[in-house]
C-alpha cells in the first residue's frame, strides 16, 4: 500500500513536472507572438508614414519647380524642411538626380556633402514598373557617424526629368518602435528582409547590422505562428514567431530563448520534487508507524517513542514551520524549520509552554520601537488569531522575512499552525510593483520638475516686463514689451496645458464646487477676450437669457477654463465677421439645470474628415492649421475632460468656409444665492491693508528685485532673505505682518522653515505664510499647507493674485 501511495505521488509529480513545461513554452509562445503582432503593428505605422511623407513629395515641391524642369533649391531645401518636421522619425528628406547629385534636401550638410547611399540602391529605386517605396541596408551616414536606414520613392520632376524622393530615417529611432514596453525576458526582435538581411534590432547588435542572418525567413515562415528554431540573434533554439509587414520582403520576428522560457518552470520543478519528496517522506514514515504499532503493540512505551521520532524526522524534512499546540493552547510538538523562522522561540520553546509565551517573545522583535501598551496590545490580537483556529495572514518579520501562516483547529480542540516563507515571491511582487509606480511616478516628477524650471525664469520675465509697461515708454519700446508679455503668457499657457494633461492621465483631476454667479462670470471671459476681438477687427457678443439663474453650484475655474479655449479658437480661427457665445439653459427637476453654452463664429470651417481627430491630443484639423495659426492641439482635448468630469458633453457642427459652432452641455445645481467674495472685492479690500511690512524669502536674484518692486507698488514694506534658515531668524528679531516663502531654497527649504516658524513662541509661531513657487501641481499646494502654510501663489507672480491671497490670510 505504501509503494501504492509512493507511485501515486511519483506519477503525480512527473505529471505536474510534464505539464509545467508544456505550459511554460505555451505561454512564451503566446508572449512572442503577441509581442510579434504588436511590433508588426507599430513598424506598418511608422512605414506607412514614412511612405506617405515621400509619396506627396512630388506635389510638394511643385512651387519650386522652374519652366525647363530644374528645381529652385533654396525654395526645394526650405520646404523639404518643413515636409522633414512632419514626421518625428524622419530626419532628413532629399531629392537625388538619376546620378545621385542632391537637387535639395532638408539638412545643411546633406546639401553640401550628398547622401552616400548603399550600392546599386539607386539603381534598384529606378529600375521599379510602378513607384514604390524602398528601403535601404542600413549604412553609416559619414555626416553624423551612425546607422541609418533610407526610404526612398521615384518621381518625375518633368516628363524628360526623374528623381528620386529619400527620407533618412536613424537605425536608433527603428530599435526604439521595436522596443515595446513588455518586459520580456531575453525576448529579441529583429526587422529583417526575406533574404534575412537585418536592418534593425532590439536590443540593437552592430556585430549582425546588415548582414544576413542563417537561417533566412520567408513568406512560409512569416505566418505568425511559433517555430522552434535558431535565435535570430544568437545561435541558442528558441520559439521564433515571424510576421510580414505590409511591405513586400520585410517582415518581423520574434525570438525568446528555450532557456528563458523554462526558467520558472525550472524553479516550480524544483518545488514541485521537494514537495513530492516530503509526501513521500511523509507517507514512508506513517507505513513505518503503523507496521511498527501493528508489529509492537506489547511493547506500546517502545512504540510511542519510535513513533515520536519518526515524527519529528517527517516534520523536520519539511520546507515549512509547523507548530501544534492541544486543547489547553500548550505546545505539543514543533519542526526546526518553525525555530528557523521564528529565532526568538529557540532558548525557550518546550513541550507543555503556553502559546502566549510564544507571542509575548514575538512582540518585541516585531515592535521593536513599540511601548509596552503597544506590545500587548499586539499580543492579544496575536492571541485572537491563533485562538480562532481558522486564521491565515501574511507577515513581513524583523529579519525581513515575509511568511504565509495557516492556523486549524484540529479535533481535539488544539490548533496546528504551517508557515512558508514565501520571501522571494513578495520581493518579485514588489520589484513589479514598484516598476509600474515608477514608471507613472517618473512622468510625474518629469512634469513637477519643468513646471518649476520654467516658471522660475517666467516669472522674472513676466514680472520685470510687467514693471517695464509700468514705465514710461515710447509707442515701438511699449510695443516690445506688451508683444514679451503676450509670448510669455501664451508660454504660460502651454505649461498649464500640459500639467493639466498629466493631471487627467494619472487620475487626479479634480472639481472643485463652488457657488458662482454665471453672469459675472460669462461677462468677465468675454471682456477680457474682446481686446483680442477688437485687434483683429472682430465683433465679439455675449447672449443670456432673461431667467438664467443667479446663483449655480460647479467648478467656476475650469468652465472659464473651457471658455477661453474655445473663444480663443474661435477668434484665432475667424479672419472676418464676428464671434458670438449664446448661453441657454433648461430645468432638470426642482433643483437642476442643463446649461448650453453655444460659441459660434464665422471662421475657416472644419473638413468633415477632421472631425474624428479633433479632440485628440496633440491634434488640430490638419497641418496646414497647424502652422498657419499655432497652437498645441491640447486646448480641445483638455476641455472635452474636464467637460466629461462634469458629467456633460461637447458637441460641434461646421461647414468649410461657412463657421462653426461648439456646444457645452453641463448639468449643474442651484445655488443658494450666497455670493462669494471675487478677487476684485478682495483687491478693493487691499486700500485698507497699505503698509504691511512682509518678510520676502526668496533665493533668486531677479526674482527678489520683482516682488521687492510689486510690494512697493501696493504700498507694503519689504526686507528679503536669501533661504530658510535667515527666514526663521529673521522673523525672531523683527516684526512682520505676513512671510512670502519660497518653496526651494538652498541650506533650509520653505517648507522645512515654515515648520520651524510654527514651533516658535512669542506668538511669532501664528505668523501668516504664503507658498510661493513654481511648483504648479495640486499635491504640492496639499503639501504645502499641510506643512503649516496659510496660503499659496505660483509663478510667475500676479500681482492680483499675490493681493487677494495677502488678504485672505489677513482677513
């Protein structure tokens, strides 16, 4: 019976063993050939718009084309330039003779030095029955001394004159649209000909760069479906998954090594034998037990002792601690492995010890900074568990070792715990885990960084130009400076787009409801916006309804927000006649309304198929629209978001050459009528507040003679310190009424010195602060406050913001 129980567990193990493999490669080649269809996807991208940029160069360069069929190459360079910045992966774009002189290019060396293209590349170019695109070995350029790879297209310049379109597109930028973010691992891809010409990798291999690889894939092979063979990129088997791309003779290919494939399956192998090696260990134990009762019984004192020791021989093979107390919760029995796990337990555990000794060793190893209080606490609720009889937790130890416990009651009443160490599998867990929160957090960091690092330098531009206008200036000097401002601004603007982009992407923007008087705020955008109107001969109305309610509870912020982008598009997209923005509204029960803003002008117009595109990041109806009147192509996506977080929608209806209409349809609540203070109230207030005396800590030179120059100009007194550490001293020995701090500083940042200010006596600890820095983002400003501050201004510094928030804090 027992080599019955053995076999079992031997065939069970072998199964196990058997179908872990299988598995393993199943899903390796289920990752290659996923991985394969994707990287086909994205390369059929990126060729297909390298194709089409060559395919409409012909057109392009009609304006340049002379009577007798030459080319005008200054005028060809400027526009092959401006065809280049179409496609971020396209470096360079030239026109080459059938002898292979360049007519025009859109870099300056490429014109001067020509493009060494690969032997008989030309030729092959000419000799096509239809234009096609055609794809060059990857060469050195010898201008900028790396790989690169050549599109090229044959055109006719004139009936008697043909030239060839080539685009230059860099070996590095090809291994980045093959690297896709899956970690895989030893997966290689390779973008290679049919003839097993390799034209790129990731990871890249400048040894195998060009030359033919052993053995070629075919049309036969490129099917999608996993072979078993060489790696493309070494000489080891692995599962090669081969996909062609839209192109004829360029395909893609997949690679993972047989030996990463089975590396878990190795580990769960491993696992897998210990196991059946302790099952067996187990049941060749419990035979030789029961032979040796059934065989003893005269002699039972004799039998419980073998008994015992064969026991304890079964427990101590095993990969886990066991522990087993009776009915009174005393220790009956343990393993070595229970000691190893738990070392604290060595000197004391013992037959018949009450298990709340146990906890009461366990206690200062696991709270080793924790109060008496706290370890007791941390005992009963240990003592909790394990009395249950039906627990199970997982928990990291002192010595860093993360256990899995299991704890049953068994029939008698006493309770048998099995705890594993499954450390390495937490570590894996976390490893993954804090590459996806890196990942994300990096972008973040990235964004936080260059919101500071611009806006630093903004706000001295911007605010010392600000001081300039307030000086007497000729008519061309004013001119100047109001076109600095406006540059600056719209740089603001982007900065903000941007940040607010990385808010929605991460999930944290946010709605802020308030009470707001939507009349007051209607007229405030399109005042502010009919300067803009009136410069370029524009008219600019406003209709409300009679009944539009006085007072509505939403996000007053971020729908002037939507406001200004879209009657900033529909001003800078209008050359002629006017813009108009009709608000409507109707009831949703007793307590709602549907607003409709409607903002209407009679602009270029958008083409029917730029409709999907036109809320798209990063997107606007097409590139002409691009570069004729600039902008990000952020404006309408970030106001379709925040639209979508209010719960309603935008709608659009256009006619080319006719207008368009943009429609936002928010719900919103009624206000109770109470109005809030506006930021021009709070100015008005500020008259009363003249003559403060306000401490600046502000580390930037520039930076320091501006708010120096705002503050005189409000009427307030100022000294200015350069960190933290002369803030906190200085506001000990004289008396100020308020602290401007700035964020970053050397020696002792702001938020550090804010904190220390707080633990001062003498009442200097209730001194009003305001944030002031270049850290746009919203858990900044949480932080920020949180740390003891009262208030908060970005830069580049307003000064009506700066007053209102003065005023608030002293209010």
């Amino acid at each position: 019976m027992v080599l019955l129980f053995v076999g079992a567990v031997l065939a069970s193990a072998a199964n196990l063993i058997s179908r872990g493999e299988h598995d393993a490669l199943a899903d390796a080649e289920s990752k290659a050939t996923r991985f394969a269809s994707g990287a086909e996807a994205a390369l059929n991208r990126m060729l297909l718009g390298v194709d089409v940029l060559l395919a409409g160069t012909d057109s392009l360069l009609r304006p340049a084309l002379k009577p007798d069929g030459t080319l005008d190459a200054p005028q060809a360079n400027r526009l092959l330039l401006e065809m280049a910045g179409r496609n971020l992966l396209v470096r360079d774009v030239a026109v080459l003779a059938e002898d292979g002189s360049v007519l025009g290019a859109a870099q300056a060396h490429t014109q001067r030095m020509g493009v060494d293209l690969p032997k008989d590349f030309a030729r092959e170019v000419f000799a096509q029955s239809s234009p096609q695109l055609a794809i060059s070995a990857p060469v050195v350029n010898f201008a900028t001394s790396e790989r690169v790879v050549y599109f090229a297209r044959p055109l006719r310049l004139s009936e008697s004159r043909r030239a060839m379109a080539v685009g230059e597109v860099p070996v590095t930028l090809i291994n980045t649209v093959l690297a896709q973010a899956i970690e895989i691992r030893g997966l290689a891809a390779t973008f290679e000909r049919e003839d097993g010409q390799l034209i790129a990798s990731a990871p890249p291999d400048e040894r195998l760069m060009g030359q033919k690889l052993t053995p070629p894939l075919d049309s036969r092979n490129a099917n999608g479906m996993p072979m078993r063979m060489a790696n493309r990129l070494g000489s080891e088997p692995a599962i090669v998954v081969a996909r062609p791309t839209l192109y004829r003779s360029l395909l893609i290919a997949a690679s993972i090594p047989i030996t990463a494939a089975l590396d878990s399956w190795r580990n769960d192998r491993r696992d897998i034998m210990r196991v059946a090696a302790a099952f067996i260990a187990m049941i060749l134990a419990a035979g030789a037990l029961s032979h040796w009762h059934l065989a003893r019984l005269a002699r039972a004192r004799s039998d419980v002792a073998s008994a015992k020791a064969t026991l304890d021989q079964a427990l101590g093979s095993m990969g886990d601690g066991f522990l087993l107390c009776d009915a009174q919760d005393r220790v009956v029995a343990w393993n070595g492995r229970y000691v190893e796990i738990f070392p604290w337990v060595k000197e004391e555990i013992a037959v018949g010890l009450p298990f709340r000794r146990l906890a009461e060793l366990a206690a200062p190893a696991m709270l080793p900074d924790g109060t008496d209080a706290e370890r007791s606490a941390w005992v009963e609720r240990r003592l909790a568990i394990h009395s249950s009889g039906n627990g199970m937790y997982e928990q990291e130890l002192s010595h860093g070792m993360v256990v899995h416990a299991i704890e049953r009651r068994t029939p008698e009443g006493g309770v048998v715990s099995v705890t594993r160490d499954i450390t390495a599998a937490e570590r894996a867990l976390s490893r993954a885990k804090a590459a996806a929160e890196a990942a994300n957090e990096s972008k973040s960091q990235f964004l936080a960084a260059m919101s500071h690092e611009i806006r630093t330098p903004l706000n001295g531009v911007l605010g010392m130009n600000g001081l300039l206008l307030n000086t007497p200036l000729t008519p061309e000097q004013r001119r100047f400076a109001e076109l600095i401002r406006s540059s600056g601004q719209t740089l603001l603007t982007v900065i903000n787009d941007i940040l607010d982009l990385a808010k929605i992407e991460a999930g944290r923007m946010e709605l802020e409801i308030v009470e707001f008087d939507p009349s007051g705020m209607f007229d405030e955008v399109v005042s502010l916006l009919a300067v803009r109107a009136q410069a370029k001969g524009l008219t600019l109305g406003l209709k409300l309804p009679p009944d539009l309610p006085e007072s509505l509870e939403g996000d007053p912020s971020r729908l002037r927000q939507v406001l200004f982008n879209l009657i900033g598009n529909a001003l800078k997209f209008t050359e002629h006649g006017s813009v108009e923005v009709e608000v409507t509204h109707r009831q949703l029960g007793e307590s709602r309304i549907e607003l409709t803003i409607a903002v209407h002008d009679t602009g270029i117009g958008i083409a029917p198929d730029a409709m999907p595109k036109l809320f798209d990041r990063f997107m606007q109806a097409d590139a002409t629209t691009a570069r004729r009147y600039g902008g990000t192509g952020l404006g309408l996506a970030i106001s379709r978001e925040i639209v979508d977080l209010m719960g309603g929608r935008i709608e659009v209806d256009s006619a080319v050459g006719v207008g368009s209409t943009f429609r936002v349809v928010v719900p919103m609540a009624h206000g109770d009528g109470v109005k809030r203070i506006s930021a021009d109230s709070t100015m008005i207030g500020m008259s009363d507040m003249a003559g403060l005396r306000i401490l600046v800590a502000e580390d930037n030179g520039v930076n320091q003679i501006l708010i120096k120059a705002i503050l005189d100009h409000m009427g307030h007194f100022s000294d200015i310190v350069a960190n933290g550490i002369e803030a906190v001293s200085q506001v000990q020995n004289a008396h100020y009424d308020l602290v401007l701090m700035d964020i970053q500083m050397p020696e002792m940042d702001g938020e550090t010195a804010t904190r220390a200010i707080r633990q001062l006596g003498n009442g200097v600890s209730a001194i009003p602060i305001i944030a002031m820095t270049a850290n746009a983002m919203v858990e900044h400003r949480q932080a920020y406050l949180a740390s003891g501050m009262n208030d908060y201004v970005s830069k580049p510094i307003n000064s009506k913001m700066l007053a209102a928030a003065i005023a608030r804090v002293l209010s």
